[in-house]
C-alpha cells in the first residue's frame, strides 16, 4: 500500500492523491500522514508549497545561557584507517557556535597514514599515536588522560555535528546536576530522515542496541529525559563524573564499554540524559546504505558476545545477573549450532572463543564486580525501569523500515496528538488543527490483533509478517523487568 502511495503520488498534489486514494476507501487522514512520513523520510520532495497545489515529486534513490558555558570542551576521537570520514568530522567540530574546545585525535594504529594529512591540514589538532592496535575503551582512556577540558565530547570520527550541538549538549548537563553524560541524537547520515539512536540499551536477549533505531524522526523522542545509556559515538561527560565513576573499562575489546560505563554511573547516583535538540549524523558502524547487508565480521561476533556477558557480570544483581546470563546461553547455544549446521565454522568458533576467554576472565570480572557492586546506590528494579518505554526497531537488513502498518499504528498516534510537530500534509483549509480534531488520542493497538497481522501480510507479505512476529516477540524479551 504505502509502494502504491508513493509511486502513483509522483508530479501530482496533495489533493490529487488524497482524491485518487479516499477515492479507493482509504482515509483520508491516513493518506495525509502516509504522504507526510514519506516526505520527511525524504522518498518524496515537497515543491512549491506556498502554492495551493502542493506538488510532489519522487525521489528515487542560538540558545539560552548556561552555567557551563565558558568551560573547555575536550572532543576525542579514537581513529582507525578512518581517512574516508575524518575530515568532515574535524570540519563539523569546527564550525560549532561553541569555540573553546580542544581537538585531541587517538590514532589506533592505523595504516592508512589518515592523521598524518590531518595533522597538516589542522595544526592546532592534538594526535595521540598508539603504535600497536589496542581496544577502544584504551585508546579513549588514552585522549581522557591527555585532554584539558572540563568536559569530555566522545565522538566517533564518522559522525559529523549540527552546528549547535555542542552547546546544545552543554545546556542538557547544565539543567541536570548529577547528570553524568549527555546522549546526542544520532540520525543515519546517508537516510537523515531516520533515527540511528538516542541513547542505547542491553536487554534480557540479543545485543545491546540504540534507542529508536530505524525510526522515522517526527519529533516523537524530543520530550525524552533520563535514559539508560548513552551511545560513545557522540557524547558528553563532565570530566568531575568521569573522576568520580572511574575510566573506560579496559576489559572489553569492542563494543558494550559504553553501556557499562553509563550503567555503573547511574549504579552510583548519577543520571543518564537524551539531549535530542543536539543532532549528530551518523555513518552507522562507517557503512553506507550500499554494503548494509554485510554480515557482522567473525572477529566482531566475538567480541559482542564476550562484551555482553562481561556487562551483566558487572553491573546487575545476582538475581537478574543469572536469568540474563541463563538467557544469553541458550541463545547463544542456539546460535552455535545453527552456525556448524549451516558450514559456518568460523562464527561457530567465535561463540566458542567468547565463551573460553570470558571463563579465563571471570576471576578479573569477579574482583572488579566486588568493587562496584560496594558502591552501589540503585536498585536493578530502579536501573531497569526506562527498559520499559523503550520503543522497538525498525530495521531490517540494516535499513529502516517504513511500511503501512507503522504508518498506522506507530507515526498517526503520534502525530494525533498536541505534542507533535505539525507537518504540512496535516494542514486543510489553513487549518493546523484539523488532523487532531479528526482523531482522538490513543493508544497503539495490540501487535497480535488478527486485524494488524492480516495488514502486515496483506501489505507486506508473509516473509515480513514471520520477520515482524519475531522481531516483536524478541523486542519483548528484551525489556527486563525485575
């Protein structure tokens, strides 16, 4: 339906296609907020719309003051072979309406002799070369131990700032006095429309995972306030917070170091924040929407599974620690043998590897969980409780899905309702109101409804109906509720 929609809606207005549309049975509110997702999905171009017509045409392929400003922002970027994205990262830095700041570079080994061009086109850089190829939470710690500033901004070098976000970031830590780090919004950079995350999470199940991924941006995450964790690709940690919790744990190799640092945080007193008027865009693990059916790599897999058991290892109680750890066996259990029945020896060998080194792990886990688990403050019922306002993803094969049943049960609530931001679509007659008199304020219906799920297989067919069931059910088990 929503297919239909977007290709008949080429070179023709907005009441062309709500004629043709309603004419076919379809609301016409819903044709409205329909047109009005795929035009902010950018899949349609508004053009002369301070015309009556309001022709479509396809496509196809300064802020308040704070008791913070005037401090020195420490930006760190951990490089490697990063030449493709670093530069246009360095450009965003340096456009901010915040100017004190410093630039520190960590260079990770990197072969492709990246910080040596940036060195000679931005001088006042300060780069950190490590020799050896280490973890990130090192090489992170590396550039925390080198910068000056009251404030620590971790950006990822394939993220490139709104001109404001800085200062944006800055005013979120001003109005929160324990707040221990600030979570830019991270859009896809190559679909802008879409959310990448606002903060992330570890579940009971799965990987841990941004909040929001995949998600149409319409201004439905901007009221957010106290989140789980915050995403390192672009974040920022007063420095007194970052003395006071302790550095980046060294133990993981990638991925999950993040999570654990905003957990333990948060275990002891501090708060995490969404920052959503700050907006950074984001290559999503340095792809682009051309090689997103890239599986994870072998040597990645192993780390993601080591880093979520030394997560919960860490940081939950016993209780929850062993249903999640019970959880993450079977699955991962599952995962190995499906790997040796489909031939796929190394992803196989990678669940066996997590598995050996976290055992010879466990006694440095073990010490390391005694001291935070003595400083603890927060109850796991209370620093798992916004597990539960955690939207589900919508993603798949790594690019975000758009489909008619969200449209409906997802995007037209929200856009019902007083908080959203009024798109042009929604308007009739000049009336800005009228799409929020035409429908009351509810609640999602219930995924398993036979009317959804007949939707879902009549718009998007059986393989997306099995693929949404799972996701849905897998979402579900993520959300941990002591």
């Amino acid at each position: 339906m929503l297919m239909g929609l977007w290709q008949s809606a080429h070179a023709k207005s907005l009441n062309q296609i709500l004629t043709e549309f309603t004419g076919k049975g379809y609301p016409r509110e819903e044709i409205r907020v329909a047109i009005a997702c795929l035009a902010e999905a950018g899949l349609l171009i508004r053009k002369n719309y301070d015309s009556p017509s309001k022709v479509f045409k396809s496509n196809s392929c300064e802020v308040s003051g704070s008791e913070n400003i005037g401090n020195m922002v420490s930006i760190i970027l951990v490089s490697h072979n990063s030449g493709e994205w670093l530069e246009a990262c360095i450009l965003s830095i340096l456009c901010q309406t915040y100017h004190n700041t410093e630039i520190i570079v960590v260079d990770n080994a990197s072969q492709d002799h990246c910080v040596d061009s940036l060195e000679n086109a931005f001088p006042d850089i300060q780069v950190i070369r490590l020799l050896e190829s280490t973890n990130f939470a090192h090489a992170l710690n590396c550039g925390i131990k080198s910068a000056k500033g009251s404030y620590y901004l971790f950006l990822n070098p394939d993220v490139t700032l709104e001109k404001d976000a800085v200062i944006q970031l800055l005013e979120v830590i001003g109005a929160n006095p324990l707040c221990a780090a600030a979570a830019a919004k991270l859009k896809l950079s190559w679909a802008p429309g879409f959310i990448n995350g606002l903060g992330n999470f570890v579940g009971a199940f799965s990987w841990g995972t941004d909040i929001g991924l995949g998600h149409l941006d319409l201004g439905q995450f901007d009221h957010w306030d106290e989140i789980p964790s915050a995403c390192f690709a672009a974040a920022l940690v007063p420095a007194s917070v970052m003395n006071s919790v302790g550095l980046i744990d060294e133990g993981f190799f990638l991925y999950y170091e993040d999570s654990e640092w905003c957990y333990r945080a948060r275990l002891f007193g501090y708060t995490i924040h969404a920052a959503p008027r700050a907006i950074a865009f984001h290559a999503f693990s340095g792809k682009s929407a051309l090689n997103l059916y890239e599986r994870i790599p072998n040597r990645k897999l192993k780390q993601v599974i080591y880093g979520r058991l030394r997560f919960i290892s860490l940081v939950f109680e016993k209780s929850i620690m062993w249903i999640v750890f019970c959880n993450y066996l079977i699955e991962d259990i599952i995962s190995f043998v499906a790997a040796l029945f489909r031939g796929k020896n190394e992803a196989a060998r990678a669940y066996w590897d997590a598995w050996k080194y976290y055992k010879m792990a466990l006694p440095e886990i073990k010490e390391r969980r005694r001291t935070i688990q003595e400083r603890r403050r927060l109850s796991d019922k209370e620093l798992l409780a916004s597990h539960r306002q955690i939207p589900p993803i919508h993603l798949w094969n790594g690019i975000p899905l758009l489909t008619w049943d969200i449209v409906q049960n997802d995007y037209l609530p929200w856009l019902s309702t007083f908080q959203a931001n009024l798109l042009p679509e929604l308007s009739e007659n000049n009336d800005p109101t009228n799409i929020r008199r035409n429908r009351d304020i509810q609640q999602n219906p219930s995924f398993f409804s036979p009317t959804r799920l007949f939707n879902i297989y009549r718009f998007e067919g059986p393989k997306a109906l099995i693929f949404r069931i799972a996701r849905f059910i897998q979402w579900k088990m993520m959300r941990i509720s002591p």
